[in-house]
C-alpha cells in the first residue's frame, strides 16, 4: 500500500510539474504574442508617421520653393523695371558723396582762413597802437624779421585786404557747393522714393498674393468636388428612379424588386427583379433610396 501511494504521490507530482510547465510556456507565449503585438503596433504607428512627416515636409518644401521661384521672378522683373532708377541714384549718390567732401574741404579753408585774418587783425591792432620804431613779424614772408613800424602797417594792411578777399572768394564758392550738394541729396530722396514702390515690401506682397492664391485654390477644389458629388447623387437618383419605374406601362405602375428566400439552401435569401430577371444576394441600391415599401418576401 504505501509503495502504491509513492508511485502515486510520484506521478501526482510529475503531472503537477507538467502543467505547471504548459502553463507557464503557454503564459509566456501570450505575454510574447501581446509583446510582439505591441511592438508591431509602434512600428506600424511609427512608420505612418515618418511617411505622414515625409508628406508634409515634401509638400512644405514644394510650396516653399514655388514661393521661392515666384520671388525671384518677381526680383528680376523689378531689377529690369528699377535698372535705370538704380544707375541714376548711384550717380547721385556718388556726386553727393564728392560735393560733401568738397564742401567740407572748403569749410576747412574758410575755417582757416577767417582764423587767419582774425590773427592778421589782431596783428595790425598792435602794429598801429605801438610807438616802437621798429616791429618784428612774419607776416610778410612767413619768416620772423624786423620791420619799419610804417611799413609793417601798410603791408599788414595790405594783407589784411588780399586775405579778406580771398576769404570773400572761398565764402562764395563753400555756398555755391553747399547749395550743389543739397541739390544732390534732394535729388537722392527723390530716386529713392521712386524705388520705394518697386522695392519695399515685394517679398511680403509675393508670399501673400500666394497664400491667397493657394487659398482660393483649395476652396475652389472644394467646392468642385461638392458639385460633382451633388451631380452624382442627382444622376443615381434618377438611375433608380428610372429602374423602378417601367418605361413601358403607365408611370402609375411600378416594378418592385422581390425579396425571395431559397428553402433548398438553408432559407438563404436572395432578390429577384421581375422585369429584367436579375437575382442579386447583395441589397440592391435603390433600397438605400426609397426602402422597403415595395418590397415583398416570397419563397421559392
């Protein structure tokens, strides 16, 4: 007896080790399966995205660089009609960078030369109030010598007249060249407001005439594809209209689609039009129209 309740107890526990094996193998096999299930979904999931991504960006680069094409058909047309204005404002602005530089050469000058006779006045001032008999200067030829009081005063006073006109002369020609030069910025603004239709903003104008052209594109899309499906719908629903009635008869009198059912196949139904002798298994279309209402169930 106990020998037969070790064998037992043996082959209970085999048993036990044997299920217990094919539930765990079959547990692992589902945990696998909705691993690999799992996996298969991400993948599928991010595959659709990479090509949804790779859409977008194919047709963002596509806009972007029609967009492109457009602005520099639209630079090109403006660098042909702006050519001439352009050539005429670098002259202008070039004559108006040289007469600055004159003018600021010939301010110099008067600068100088009106310190000069501010100085050769000065000069005379105390040459005519002195009582020496002699004066040192070098007035007369840029080097210090002694000169006759009474001949330092007449050649000073000589000076004094050439540098005063020649302070005159610069005078006249500094507001001849300042009124050149405001001519000359004169007419740089008014070149550069001409150019200001041609030039400023055309890239903005360019994107936003093709936003408003891709725009009325899409809504004319739109509402095409509405037409032809309204035109559609119509044309179906004159087909089965056409179909249901029998062009033969009175309009009065209508042919009905039979819904039949075959007892020698297991009741499987089917439908049967009495005028054409058609059978269809499917549900015809003009049920989705105008229903059952016509409809009568006969077996066969």
């Amino acid at each position: 007896i106990l020998g037969a309740v070790a064998r037992a107890l043996q082959l209970l526990r085999k048993k036990q080790q044997y299920y217990a094996v094919e539930m765990q193998r079959f547990l692992r096999g589902c945990v696998g399966r909705m691993r690999f299930r799992r996996i298969k979904e991400m993948a599928y999931r991010r595959a659709k995205q990479i090509a949804a991504a790779r859409h977008i960006q194919r047709l963002y680069r596509g806009y972007k660089g029609r967009e492109a094409r457009d602005i520099e058909k639209e630079l090109q047309l403006m660098d042909h009609r702006a050519r001439p204005l352009l050539a005429a404002l670098r002259e202008a602005e070039e004559r108006a960078k040289t007469l600055e530089a004159v003018v600021s050469r010939l301010e110099w000058e008067e600068r100088h030369v009106r310190e000069s006779l501010d100085e050769i006045q000065l000069e005379l001032q105390m040459c005519l109030n002195t009582n020496n008999k002699y004066t040192d200067s070098s007035r007369i030829n840029n080097i210090p010598q002694r000169f006759l009081t009474k001949f330092l005063r007449v050649r000073l006073q000589d000076h004094l007249e050439h540098e005063q006109e020649v302070q005159r002369v610069k005078f006249m020609e500094l507001n001849t060249r300042r009124g050149d030069f405001r001519d000359a910025e004169r007419d740089v603004l008014a070149l550069r407001r001409e150019l200001v239709p041609l030039t400023t903003g055309l890239i903005s104008d360019v994107k936003r005439k093709r936003t408003f052209q891709m725009r009325h594109a899409v809504r004319l899309k739109k509402t095409s594809v509405l037409k032809i499906q309204a035109l559609w719908r119509r044309a179906l629903v004159r087909l089965c209209i056409c179909i249901e009635r029998n062009p033969v008869y009175p309009h009065d009198q209508f042919l009905y689609w039979t819904k039949r059912f075959d007892k020698s196949i297991s009741d499987e139904q089917f439908y049967f039009n009495s005028e054409t002798n058609e059978k269809l298994k499917k549900r015809p279309y003009v049920y989705n129209l105008f229903g059952d209402r016509h409809v009568s169930s006969t077996y066969t």
